[in-house]
C-alpha cells in the first residue's frame, strides 16, 4: 500500500460522492459471480453463505461474470458481484458507471492453453489460427482481446467465444487451437487434464501496462500447476468485489467485515491475496472504494 493511498483512506479522500446511507430492511441482497467452472460461481457461494450466517438474505445471480456483473451492477439488476480489475477500471475511467470497490480479492493469471501435443509455442503463432477467448461479458474476452492486440499478430485469429468446459472440448476436437482462461491457478478443470499447457505471456505486459495502465502485472504460474516441469511467466490481473454506488454504507460495511471475518473459509484462489489482506485489498487503482467499505478499513488501521 502506497503512502498516498493510506492518506486518502484515513481522510476519507478515496471514496465517491453521491452514494446512499443506512440500511435496506430486509431487502435481499443481489450477489452477480460467474460461470460454472470458474472460481466466482464458488467464491461467491461460499461468501453469499458467510452473509447468510449473520442474518442477511442473499440471492446468488450466476453470470458471464466482470463485465456482466458490473452492467447488472449499473442498472439496479445486482448490487454486488466479482470483476477483474481491467473491466472495472473501464466501467470507472471510461463509462462511468456508478459502481465502486469493496476489495482487491486476489491475482488471476491469464492462461493461454494450448493441447500439449501442439506444434504452437508462443502467441504470435495464433496468427490465422481458430482461437476461444471466452464468453461475451467476460473478463477474460476482455483481456483476451487485448492481449491478442498487443501481439501484433500478422494476421487476426478466427475467433470464437466459449465458456471453459465447452473450450476444453473444441481444443481436444481439434475445432480451436488455443484458448484463453482468466482465473486462479490451478484452475480445477484444467488441472485434471494432462493433454494442455500453458503459452508464455509475460514479454506483453509492458505492452498492455503502457496502454492501459498497472491493472496488467508480471505473473507466475508455479511450475507443476499443469503437469509442466517450469513455472510459466504470463500476464496476472486482480479481481475485485464490487458494488452499485447507492449500496447502503452500512451494508457495504457488513459485507466487507464478513470477508475478512470469514477469510479462512472462502477459500480463495491460492494466489496473491487469496487469504484476503487489508493492505492487499485496498489497492483498487482508478476504482474508488465505497465509502462503507473505506470505513471498516479505517477501523482496522485505527
């Protein structure tokens, strides 16, 4: 955590005008996660769970996850829900969408996948070549697409746009060679697999850091993730819990005390920040935090 940040927490600076106090009654909070296979549609369970515990009346949305989410967010479907850092800075710097942070979960690693047997080894390869890069309202087509642009690829790829399970069966069809997967590593559907690796990334980073800004980052899938002897260098982004704006303080406040009450049994990616640190969590870039969740921070740092 910065020294600029901390001071714009502690005075309160870090947080957007405009949104709502007090409580909701007995509303029912509306919680937007992911795709099946993915690690929102089980972290958000498990916390929708925790909520539950403490009294509060929770409906888990299963979505095509950020960039869903953070529209589910903005016109009064969600009030809360899971994104990756790159779509909810866009949904702030560049749409303007009324939402803000709770956390900074943990780093999701990109993962190009490719069948083992395949004669593809790096990116620039997938010129001309047919290519998933996740479904429409995802974080991952998101990232995918640019990572692609940032390749400087001669030729564009055939794209085509599959969730997890069914990019996992056109690989091994032979329909598309190669894939793109946002999420914790290892990431269960691809770890009970041993016919895929992983592409290397991580010499587009600076490219994507340039254009976009620090919600790219160096990152390392461990080596023996996938069965691979070597650890693979690729491009890692955050995840965020976000909410609406005009989210009660109040209630921001619970839903992000609940998180670090109940972090030992989230169980979050292991990855950087999957244990839920205070320090971790408020390092959201562009996205303001709530004033509710800019408040149980300042509790803990006293």
């Amino acid at each position: 955590m910065s020294i600029s940040r901390r001071s714009l927490l502690l005075g309160g600076l870090a947080v957007p005008a405009g949104c709502s106090e007090g409580g909701e009654g007995g509303r029912e909070l509306r919680l937007a996660t992911g795709l099946a296979g993915g690690p929102y549609r089980p972290l958000g369970d498990r916390l929708a769970e925790e909520l539950r515990r403490g009294g509060m009346r929770v409906r888990v949305l299963a979505t095509a996850a950020s960039v869903q989410n953070l529209t589910m967010m903005t016109d009064g479907r969600a009030d809360a829900g899971f994104a990756l850092a790159d779509s909810a800075a866009d949904a702030v710097r560049i749409r303007h969408q009324p939402v803000s942070a709770l956390a900074r979960m943990y780093m999701n690693y990109v993962h190009l996948v490719v069948l083992t047997e395949s004669q593809v080894t790096e990116v620039g390869q997938l010129a001309g070549r047919a290519v998933s890069i996740g479904v429409e309202g995802s974080g991952t087509a998101v990232t995918a697409a640019r990572v692609l642009a940032a390749a400087g690829l001669k030729r564009p790829p055939v794209i085509s746009r599959l969730e997890l399970d069914a990019s996992i069966e056109a690989l091994r069809a032979g329909r598309i060679e190669a894939f793109f997967w946002s999420g914790g590593a290892p990431t269960p559907a691809l770890a009970a697999r041993d016919d895929v690796r992983l592409l290397p990334l991580d010499p587009l980073v600076p490219v994507l850091r340039r254009e976009f800004g620090p919600v790219y980052e160096h990152a390392s899938v461990p080596a023996g993730t996938y069965g691979g002897p070597a650890s693979v260098p690729t491009v890692g982004t955050p995840s965020y819990l976000m909410c609406r704006n005009s989210l009660p303080d109040d209630l921001s406040y619970t839903i992000t005390e609940t998180l670090f009450r109940a972090r030992d049994r989230l169980q979050a990616p292991s990855a950087p920040g999957g244990r839920l640190d205070e320090r971790y969590a408020i390092g959201t870039g562009v996205v303001p935090l709530h004033p509710g969740a800019a408040r149980y921070y300042r509790s803990v740092y006293g």
